[in-house]
C-alpha cells in the first residue's frame, strides 16, 4: 500500500476567503456568527442566527463555467485553486488522468434548490427554469463544477454524508492513492448556508434558539448551557499526494495520512451512539498502527447539541481517557456540515505547524455529561506530531482521520 501525504490546502470559511484569514479569526477568538436578517419569515423557524461566508471576487470565475455553479461550488473552486497554488504542482498533472477530485456536501446548492422550487411551483412551468439550474442542483456539483473547472480528467467522485461527508471525501481519496489508482487527489468539502438548511435541523430541535439576541455566544460545544448547532458555510480542500510523488518533486508536506476509518452505528437515524463512535476510533487506530496514547491532539466534531457531545465525550473518554487535549472550532464558524470534517482539519494542520491547540470557544463551564476528557479552554502551546479529526452525521455516520507530522 503506497504512503499518503498532505501538500497543499485551502479554505474559504465564515472567517474569511482563505487559511490566512480563518486562521487569524480563530486566533484573534472571533465569532464568525451572527443574526441572519430575514429568517423571521420563516414560520416556525426557531433557529435565526448563523455564521456565512463572503463570496470574494467570484467572477473571476469566467461566466461559461460560474454559471453552473450554485455558491458552494464558487466557494470549492476557490478554495480547491488556493491548495493547488499552496501545492506548488505542476497544472499539467490536472488533465494527466492521475490526478481525481472528491468533494461530498449535504446535497446540491440549496439556494438553487429553493429557487428551482420557487419558479416552477406557483404555475407548474419547467420552461421558466434556467438551463444551468440542474447543474447547481445535482448532490455532486461540487465535485463536478470544480473538476470541470480545472480540467481534471481523473477519478471524480462526490461523498454525500451529510457533517461526514468532507472526511469520507478525503479517505476516498486516501484509498485511490494507496492502492495506486492516483498520484493525487484534490478532496474535501464544501456547502452553504441557507434558512431550509437551518430549519431541517430545527424542527428535529437540533439547533441553538436561546442566543438570538447574542449571536456570538452560540454554539457552545461541551458547555453546560449549550442548546444546539449553528449552521455555517464555505469550502475545504486539500491535495493529498502519494508520497513518493511529493519526495521527487520536493513539495511541502503537511502531514501524513495514516489512519482513516468511517462505519455505521446501525442504532438511530438521528441520535449519536458513544459505542460506534469509540468503534470508529478504535477502528482508525488500527488502520494507523498506532495507541490511544499516542494521539497528541483531539479535534472534536462537537457541534453542541445536547444528546452529540454527551455521545462523543462519552467516546474519547472511553478511548482516550483524559490525557489528548481536546478542543472544538465550531464556537468560531458554526457548523459548517458537509465541509466541516475539511475545514477544521486544514485549522488542525496549521495548529500542527504552529504547536499550539486553539480553544473552544463559548466553553465556559462544562457539562457534567461531558467531563473525564481534557477540554482545551484557552490556547495552549504543544507539540503536535499525530492528531486525529472526527466527524459525526445523521444517519448514524462515524469517520475519523489520523494525520502524523514526522514522517520517516
């Protein structure tokens, strides 16, 4: 099995329009949420904060290819450019064939999807839609907008996981590489913000209604006073490479990939499992060669709902006991769903590079149900050389990704 390294990433986030800009939101311990204007209209609609992204300078996009493209597409092109320039690869190994490009998401745009539903319902006429709105629409645009973007004519594949589906993206191409089916693979996540998006989880009384008036103070992972997720946007990518590849070229490595699992938990539709979670760690750890004790740094998907973190606390507790700081992004940049597991990872490798664990951000005290694990509550300086990324969804969808700093 060939080796898998990490050599170039990007971002668009709530935070800003690349890493730099995320990385300097976190820093500076800046909430990316705020109250969305409009959503009152919505009835029912408990939830009316979130944390958006700014599309910047999109119509450098040229228009023949922008207008197949919903907003979470725009934000993956761009963030997809920005890990190539950060890559330093030659654009040629794009139309090679040995190059792919996975991107999962929830689902299509859903700003389009509601648009689409707004033109044709009121008179049932399909010829006031757009031509190109089927484009934006498909659950893999995505992946689509962006390989045709870039001319990639390898492996194109779209994960669709719901808050897994950026980290199933990436252990996809993980297994392209390691079996030799690519050289490189640029992977993650992307998705958009949007009130339907919102309102799925509320109305399942999965999302924060308590901070409305005080957006910045929501969401609050493993908080004694947290009362469910924000919703958030943007795009993660990274370029793996394998890594015999990246050595002939003497490209920068970020990490190694070692370990990489995703399982079912075959329990609810809806409700976390502690004991699938802990399967899925333990399922990656093996995949990594590697002991509990080991890990130097937890990125917990920790979304702050009630029943999730109780679940995932209960895991790493069970796994890891209190020895693996632990720390959540999602008091930064909400929940970013589909591209999350790629966001937060790209935040993780910087924090890697940088040794330093960046705090929860709105844990203040923790919740009885979420204690026995080390929570990181203010910035905290450490070596880092392996940490491990966690992704949870609906559906009962577990992944983690295990990355290693020194590679031998």
């Amino acid at each position: 099995m060939k080796r898998v390294v990490i050599t170039g990433i990007g971002a668009v986030s709530p935070l800003g329009a690349d890493v730099p800009a995320m990385i300097s939101g976190i820093e500076a311990g800046k909430s990316a949420v705020r109250h969305m204007d409009g959503w009152d209209q919505y009835i029912g609609l408990r939830s009316l904060v979130g944390a958006p992204a700014k599309l910047v300078n999109e119509k450098a996009i040229p228009r023949v290819s922008r207008r197949s493209m919903g907003r979470m597409s725009k934000f993956s092109v761009q963030a997809a450019e920005q890990a190539i320039s950060d890559a330093g690869i030659d654009r040629a190994l794009l139309t090679s064939g040995r190059m792919g490009c996975i991107i999962g998401s929830t689902m299509g745009s859903a700003e389009s999807l509601n648009e689409t539903f707004e033109i044709m319902i009121p008179d049932k006429d399909l010829t006031k839609l757009p031509s190109t709105k089927f484009f934006q629409c498909v659950s893999h645009t995505a992946a689509m907008n962006t390989a045709q973007y870039l001319g990639i004519t390898g492996y194109v594949l779209a994960t669709s996981a719901a808050c897994a589906s950026a980290l199933q993206a990436i252990g996809a191409g993980c297994d392209l590489i390691r079996l030799g089916k690519q050289d490189a693979v640029l992977c993650g996540g992307a998705e958009e913000l949007h009130p339907t998006v919102t309102g799925s989880f509320d109305i399942l009384f999965a999302t924060s209604s308590g901070y409305n008036d005080k957006p910045e103070q929501t969401p609050r992972p493993f908080d004694a006073k947290r009362d469910g997720l924000v919703c958030g946007e943007g795009s993660g990518i990274l370029l793996i490479e394998e890594y015999e590849h990246a050595l002939k070229r003497n490209a920068k490595i970020y990490a190694e990939i070692i370990g990489y699992h995703t399982c079912g938990s075959g329990v609810h539709v809806s409700q976390s499992s502690k004991d699938s979670m802990a399967a899925c760690f333990r399922q990656t750890l093996a995949d990594a060669n590697i002991n509990a004790n080991e890990v130097d740094y937890i990125n917990a998907h920790a979304t702050a709902t009630i029943h999730g973190d109780k679940e995932e606390a209960g895991a790493i507790r069970e796994v890891f006991g209190d020895q693996a700081p632990v720390s959540s992004l999602k008091g930064y940049m909400g929940h970013t769903l589909g591209a999350s597991g790629s966001i937060e990872l790209i935040a993780s490798l910087i924090m890697m590079e940088k040794g330093c664990i960046y705090p929860t951000l709105n844990l203040e005290s923790v919740s009885p149900e979420c204690n026995g694990i080390l929570h990181v509550t203010e910035k905290l300086t450490k070596k880092i050389n392996i940490l491990i990324k966690n992704c949870f969804a609906f559906g009962g969808i577990n992944a983690s990704i295990i990355c290693k700093k020194d590679i031998k």
